[in-house]
C-alpha cells in the first residue's frame, strides 16, 4: 500500500506540481471552480482524498480547547523545524545541513505543513506578500486537517450538526472526508521516508495513537 502510493507520488511529482501551480493563481485570486476540476483531476491520479484543505483556524471557533493545546505541541510548529540553525543537532545526526532554510523544500513541506500539494493546502509564500504569508500560515505545521482529513465538505456536515444542535452518525463525516483514526492516520508521515525516522523503533500506532496532538473534550453529540 505505501510503497504503490510512494511510487505514485514520485512518478506523478512533476506532473502534479505544476497542475498545482497552475491552479493556485485563480484560486487564491477568487476560489474559483478551475482550481477544484483541475485539483480532482491530480488528487486522483495521486489516489487521495479529493476534498480541500480550508486550514486549521476555521475549525477554532467550535475546538478551542483542542486549538490551544495543538498550537503548543512540537505537530503544530513543525514548519519552524525547517528553518536554517533550528534543531541543528538532530539535523546533523540525520545528515541534514543544519544551515540550510528547507522551508521551501517540497520533500519536506510535505508532512511538515498541512495539506501541501493539494488544493487548499499549504503553499510556500512570497516573503513580502503579507496576505498570502498569513494565508499559508494558517497551513503551517502540522495541522488539524494532517490528521482528520481536508476539511471542505465535512465542515459543512458540522455546521449543520452544531446549528441544529443534533445527534450524528459519524459515518456522515466519514464519506465527505474525515479520517477514521487509523494507523494511516499517522504511518503517512511517521514512515521510512522521514529522514528522521529511527527504524530501530517503528512507529507503533497503537502505544502512540494519540500522544502530543491535544486535549480531549469527551463528544456529546456523535451517536
Ligand atoms: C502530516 C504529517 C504527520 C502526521 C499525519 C502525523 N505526524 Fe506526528 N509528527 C510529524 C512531524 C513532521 C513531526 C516532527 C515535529 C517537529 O519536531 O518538527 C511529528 C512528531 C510527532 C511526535 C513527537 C513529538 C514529541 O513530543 O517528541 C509524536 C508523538 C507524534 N508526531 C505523534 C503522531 C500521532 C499519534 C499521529 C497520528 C494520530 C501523528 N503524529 C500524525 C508529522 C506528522
Ligand atoms: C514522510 C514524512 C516526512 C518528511 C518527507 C520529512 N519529515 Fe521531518 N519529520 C517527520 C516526522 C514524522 C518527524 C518526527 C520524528 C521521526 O519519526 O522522524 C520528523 C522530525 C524532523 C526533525 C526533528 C527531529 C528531532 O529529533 O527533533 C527534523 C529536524 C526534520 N524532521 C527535518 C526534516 C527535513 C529537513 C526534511 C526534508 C529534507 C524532512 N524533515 C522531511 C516527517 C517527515
Ligand atoms: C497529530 C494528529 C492530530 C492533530 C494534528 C489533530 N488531532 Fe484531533 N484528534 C487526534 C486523535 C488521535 C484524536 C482521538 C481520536 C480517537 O480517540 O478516536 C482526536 C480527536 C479529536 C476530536 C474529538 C474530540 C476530542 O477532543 O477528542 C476533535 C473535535 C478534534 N480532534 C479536533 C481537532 C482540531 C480542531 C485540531 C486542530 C486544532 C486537531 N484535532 C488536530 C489527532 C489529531
Ligand atoms: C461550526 C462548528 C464546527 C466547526 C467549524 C468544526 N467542527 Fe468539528 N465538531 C463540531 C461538533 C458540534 C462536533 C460534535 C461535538 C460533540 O459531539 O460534542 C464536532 C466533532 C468533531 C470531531 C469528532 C468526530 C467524531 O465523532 O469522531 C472531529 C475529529 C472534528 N470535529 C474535527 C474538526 C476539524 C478538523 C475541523 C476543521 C476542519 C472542525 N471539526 C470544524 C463542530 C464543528
């Protein structure tokens, strides 16, 4: 399974890239259909899901608890991780140059950000554009979405479950793109391909399932 997606990705890379680049004008210029059809089109060919990302600050307003508490945790600043001089130590034992900025290094961007290279997902901002800065901002580390899955259309699903103050089947959710906590969940960034990775100790989901993401708030709603 991992290794058929790792070869799908690495043939239909370049491909991908610039469909994406493509796209990103229009989108972020008026969110326009164009960007969703041709991000359909690529989020097939790379076997994923094919809902966008929307970025961790849209989910604060009902999970503040669990925003907080994210914010703090090493997930949610992983971005910073990838900036020249920072964590240089574990770079240098990984045979990573520890002054160089890998901030905008696709390969790493990939699980250090949220959602990079799919629609609506993190992208790498011009340095004196301040919207676009705060934009990706909002996609920076990893983020809500990295875990439960691009937010789009089942934030929708919410909406309606907190306006109508209702009960839910959570497999309403599932089928418009929330994840089912799974190994997958994590093993699509806690893998070999992490240069980090000690495979002396592979990531073991079950002890690790739920260890630095956030609080816990028990859910009353879910049926
Ligand atoms: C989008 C990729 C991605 C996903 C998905 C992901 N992680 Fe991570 N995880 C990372 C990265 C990147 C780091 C390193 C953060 C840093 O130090 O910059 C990390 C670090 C960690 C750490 C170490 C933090 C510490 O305190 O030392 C734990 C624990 C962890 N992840 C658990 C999980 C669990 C549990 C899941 C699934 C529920 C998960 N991760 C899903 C990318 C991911
Ligand atoms: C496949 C996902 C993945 C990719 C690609 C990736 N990382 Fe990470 N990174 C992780 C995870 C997961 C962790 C947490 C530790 C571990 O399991 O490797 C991490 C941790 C780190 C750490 C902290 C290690 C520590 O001991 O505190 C550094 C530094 C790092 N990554 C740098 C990079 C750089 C630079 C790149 C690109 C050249 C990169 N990573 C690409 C997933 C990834
Ligand atoms: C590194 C992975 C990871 C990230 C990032 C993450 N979560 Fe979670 N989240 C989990 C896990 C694991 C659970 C527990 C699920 C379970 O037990 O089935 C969970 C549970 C939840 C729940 C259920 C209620 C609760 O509090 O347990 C909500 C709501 C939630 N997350 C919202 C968020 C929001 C909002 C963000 C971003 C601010 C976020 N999550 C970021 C892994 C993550
Ligand atoms: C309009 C409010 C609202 C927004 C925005 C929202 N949620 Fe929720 N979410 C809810 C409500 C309400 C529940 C059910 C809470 C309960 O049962 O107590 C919920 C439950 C959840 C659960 C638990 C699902 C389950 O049953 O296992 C997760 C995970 C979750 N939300 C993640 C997110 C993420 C990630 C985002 C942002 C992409 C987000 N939510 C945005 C209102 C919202």
């Amino acid at each position: 399974m991992k290794r058929t997606f790792t070869a799908v990705l690495l043939i239909g890379g370049v491909g991908v890239g610039m469909l994406l680049w493509g796209a990103a004008v229009p989108a972020s210029a008026d969110g326009g259909s164009q960007a969703a059809l041709t991000v359909a089109a690529t989020t097939a060919a790379m076997g994923d899901s094919p809902h966008a990302y929307v970025g961790s600050s849209k989910c604060k307003k009902c999970h503040m608890k669990q925003n907080k508490s994210w914010k703090k945790t090493k997930m949610g600043n992983a971005l910073e991780t990838l900036r020249p001089g920072v964590k240089a130590d574990a770079k240098k034992a990984h045979g990573l140059d520890p002054t160089k900025d890998y901030t905008t290094d696709a390969t790493c961007l990939k699980c250090h950000t949220t959602g990079h290279g799919h629609e609506g997902g993190y992208f790498i901002p011009d340095a004196g554009d301040k919207k676009a800065l705060k934009k990706a901002g909002k996609l920076a580390g990893v983020g809500c979405e990295s875990c439960h899955g691009p937010g789009a259309e089942y934030i929708k699903v919410f909406e309606d479950i907190q306006k109508n103050k209702r009960k839910y089947d959570v497999k309403e959710l599932y089928s418009v793109g929330l994840t089912k906590m799974d190994a997958k969940a994590c093993t699509n960034c806690h893998n070999e391909t992490s240069p980090t990775y000690d495979a002396s100790k592979p990531f073991d989901f079950d002890s690790m399932k739920d260890t630095d993401t956030h609080e816990h708030i028990p859910l009353k709603q879910r049926d």
